[in-house]
C-alpha cells in the first residue's frame, strides 16, 4: 500500500508542475540564484505579475 500511496504523490507532483502550480516556488530559486539585489516579489505579487502578462501577453495554450 505505501508504493501506491507514494505513487500517487508523485502523479499528483507531476500534474502540478503541469499545470504550473510550483511556478512560485522556481520563481525564488531563479531569484536566488541569480544574485538579484532587493526583496523577491510576494506570492500574491508573483500571481498578479504572472495572470497580467498572460493577458496581455496571450500565447497558444492548451486549455
């Protein structure tokens, strides 16, 4: 049973790297990694940023 639970863990990792949702979190290690001087944007700012450029900004997708 613990290798189908950690099955679904991964499918359900996988699916949300899909689907974007880890984005915030490849935001900050971007972030600290490339030295940038001053604070890194809030996740509520990174969401907003992120919705604004779609729209502006829209690009073929799947849904």
């Amino acid at each position: 049973m613990n290798a189908v639970a950690k099955g679904l863990r991964g499918f359900a990792t996988y699916m949300g790297s899909l689907m974007g949702a880890d984005a915030y979190r490849k935001y900050l290690e971007h972030f600290n990694a490339g030295g940038h001087t001053g604070p890194a944007m809030t996740e509520r700012e990174f969401w907003r940023d992120r919705m604004d450029r779609q729209d502006s900004n829209p690009q073929g997708r799947c849904c």
